[in-house]
C-alpha cells in the first residue's frame, strides 16, 4: 500500500460520499482525479483490503435483534457444527478461536425467540448442547474507523 | 419504521457497491426511482441512524492490523458501568460491550483489541488489565474465519 491508497482508505471508511459521484468527490478532497481513485479502489478490493463498500446498519433499528454465541465443539466435531450454523442466513460471523467455547458466531434474526429456536435446533442437528447466547446489555464503545 | 421503497434501497447497499463513475445510479434504475432520490433516501437512512455507517469494510489483517483479539473480562456486577468507561476509553478498544455471564463463563465485559502482534495484544490486555484492576479474563484470539459476510434485511 502506498501513501496514497492509505489516504483514500482513511477517507472511504466512513466518510464515503453520498453523492453521484462520489469518487470523483473523494478525489477533490485528496487532488486526485476520479479515476484515480477507481482505479486505487478497485487495486485494494482485488488485493482482498476493501473486503466491500456499503452500508452497515443499526439492526435493532431495522426491528431486528442481534447476539454472540460461543459453543464447546470436539475438534472431530468443528466441520459439521460450523457446516449447520453457517446454514443460517443470520449467522453473519463465524470464528474458531482459542478456549474451550471454541466456535464464536453472530446472530441477527426478526426476534430473540427465532435465534433461541435457531440454537436449539443447531444443538439437536449437531448434538452439541453447550451454546451459550450472550446478547450485549450495554454497549459502551464501537469505533468504525481504523487509521491506516 | 421503514417504508418499501427504502426497504429496497436497503436490500441494494447491504451488499458490495460497484466501483465506477455512478454506483447509485444502476441500483436507483434496478428500484426504479431516480439517481437523486436514491442517494437523497440513502442520506435520510444515514441521517435517522438506520444506517450506523456507509463506506468501506476492511479486512483488517490485509490492512496492516495483523492481530486482533476478543478480551472477555470477568467484572462483578455493580463495577460494569465504571470498568466499561475505563476500558472504551483506550485507544486499542475498538469496540466494549456488556454481556450477561452465563453457566460456566463467568465473563462480562467484552472489548476487541487490536495491534500489530499477537504479543502486542497480550500486552495491550495485560496493560488493560492494570488499569482496571482486573486479573480474571479470556485473550480469545481468532484462529480461522468461518464466515464473515453482511446481513440481508430485507
């Protein structure tokens, strides 16, 4: 990455123009030309950076609930269990990580009853019943922009 | 709360924008409004908060932040709101939520930390740890990605 591509990634995260043109606004702002920026853009989604560019939402305020859930799975057992959750749509997140609640997902769904039935037919399909569903209380932090 | 045709506004930027020229200008065809309404809808969802933010995602290991870690902090219950201030106010915490405790995990607080090592993120934590007065807690680190996509609402 150049010094370039790390000034349109700082502009582009949050600060993405909506507006008919909007590289050739992000250019105005960094005195390059608009298909300067297409083409920088384009470079840092093939290079897998950009993962997409679009709009990330409040989903209780689309009248959805969100939550985290982590499971103990044997390690013979990771491939089906990761197979049937990431099966449902809601499941946007899904990560092997280091403890004993080894399987980490998120969980977006209308209501918390879909997601509870959603868990519990997982833990019938599977046979892996310590899932735990820990939806946040409170959130105190979520930054959305990380400087490059 | 929202209407349909902001419904399908929404089921057009949940997605991956295209990169040319006029990006808004396709999808306002596809839902059959104009380019000027679509983005004047778009800034109203934006502007009402539906949207929390538009713009780029990362991949954050492509980007430099070759490590990041979920810390989960064991906290008794009447120290939540103070711990979780002190906490959301590094500079490494990108994001601290409250989660109930459940059966055998004992864990409340959740933060994402994020530095350049998984041995800068034992630090950060173990700093992290210091300043709030905390031993107990988890260094959950992802070791493989099995999903990572966006919601379709609608």
């Amino acid at each position: 990455m150049d010094e370039t591509d790390k000034k349109i990634l700082n502009e582009i995260q949050s600060d993405f123009p909506i507006s008919p043109r909007p590289y050739l606004d992000v250019g105005k702002r960094l005195g390059l030309s608009e298909q300067a920026v297409i083409e920088a853009v384009r470079r840092l989604k093939q290079r897998g950076i950009i993962r997409r560019i679009g709009g990330n939402f409040h989903s209780h305020r689309l009248n959805h609930v969100s939550t985290l859930c982590a499971a103990k799975v044997p390690e013979e057992k990771i491939e089906q269990f990761v197979e049937v959750v990431n099966g449902y749509a809601g499941v946007t997140h899904n990560y092997l990580r280091n403890n004993a609640y080894n399987i980490w997902f998120t969980f977006i769904a209308k209501d918390m009853d879909t997601i509870g039935e959603a868990l519990g037919e997982i833990a019938v399909k599977t046979g892996i019943q310590d899932i735990l569903n820990l939806p946040a209380k409170k959130m105190f932090k979520i930054k959305v922009d990380f400087e490059v | 709360m929202v209407d349909s045709i902001e419904k399908a506004v929404i089921s057009h930027i949940q997605g991956d924008l295209s990169v040319q020229p006029r990006p808004f200008a396709r999808m306002a065809q596809a839902v059959g409004i104009t380019e000027e309404e679509f983005i004047s809808r778009v800034r109203r969802l934006k502007e009402k908060g539906i949207i929390r933010r538009f713009g780029a995602t990362l991949r954050h290991q492509e980007a430099g932040f070759s490590a990041n870690a979920m810390v989960a902090w064991e906290i008794p219950e009447h120290e939540i709101d103070k711990t979780g201030r002190i906490l959301s106010e590094h500079k490494s915490v990108s994001h601290c939520y409250y989660r109930a405790p459940q059966r055998d995990w004992p864990y409340s607080l959740y933060t994402m930390i994020h530095g350049s090592s998984r041995d800068e993120c034992h630090r950060i934590a173990a700093q992290l740890s210091r300043a709030i007065d905390i031993t107990e807690y988890a260094l959950l680190f992802s070791e493989k990605e099995f999903k990572k996509t966006s919601m379709e609402y609608f």
